[in-house]
C-alpha cells in the first residue's frame, strides 16, 4: 500500500515553521514570551495570557505515554497494512500533549507514562512525523 494514500499534514501559516522543524529532526514549539508557557498546536496568540510574544524552542523529545488506542480495523484503506497500530497521545517534558505513533515495540508493550523520546520518520522530501520509541532506563 502507497505511503500516499495515508493521511499527512497539511501545514497552514500557524503550523509551517512546526513541520519545517520535523522536516530537519527537531522537535520545536512556541514558547510563549509573555508567561513562559509552551504550547502546541501552534497558534497565534498565548491560550493563557493572551500575548502574541512567541519564541519556537527545542524541547527535549522526551516524555510518556498519556494514553493510547489500537486500531484494530482499518477505516481508510492506507492503513490496510498496517492494522494492528497504536496511536498514542505523548505528553513531552515541557507539558504540551500530542498524538503520535510509539515505534519500536509491540503494541502489547505500551502501558500509561511509559517513558518515549521522539524519532522522526522522514515520509517525503516535504513530510517528516515525529514518532515516539521507548526509552530503556
Ligand atoms: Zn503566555
């Protein structure tokens, strides 16, 4: 099955500089200048003090598993291969909370506040998705 017919980012102006990041293998979110807080999605303005200040800073690519699915059933057929996968939501060191795959383990291996980093997954020349392998402590 076609690496294509799965679904991608569609980066829009808030979202661009965010994937250009993935793109060259960093994980990068707005700080906000106003209160210090990081933040994801991408937005224009601070959801928590309203400044429109922003720096994009490099996070440490760590954090844990907040909670995760297994899809068992493909909806879209992209993903016919690829069933059973996990997506997970990783909440990273700094606090924001994203979805992403966990690699690098069985899906039967995953459980709550398992320690991940990201690893990038380079799709295209346009698309790179941060993915998330366990950490071995
Ligand atoms: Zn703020």
């Amino acid at each position: 099955m076609s690496e294509w017919e799965k679904f991608l980012p569609k980066p829009t102006e808030d979202t661009e500089p965010y994937w250009d990041y993935c793109r060259k293998q960093e994980l990068r979110m707005q700080k906000c200048k106003g209160c210090g807080l990081v933040r994801f999605p991408p937005s224009v303005i601070c959801p928590r003090c309203w400044s429109l200040g922003h720096e994009w800073v490099k996070l440490s690519g760590r954090g844990k598993v907040w909670s995760w699915v297994i899809f068992h059933q493909a909806f879209y057929p992209g993903y016919a291969d690829d069933v059973p996968y996990n997506t997970a939501i990783i909440e990273l060191e700094e606090g924001p909370r994203l979805h992403a795959n966990v690699i690098g383990c069985r899906n039967e291996e995953i459980y709550i506040e398992m320690p991940v980093e990201v690893a990038f997954e380079k799709v295209d020349d346009e698309v790179t998705l941060p993915k998330f392998r366990p950490v071995l402590s």
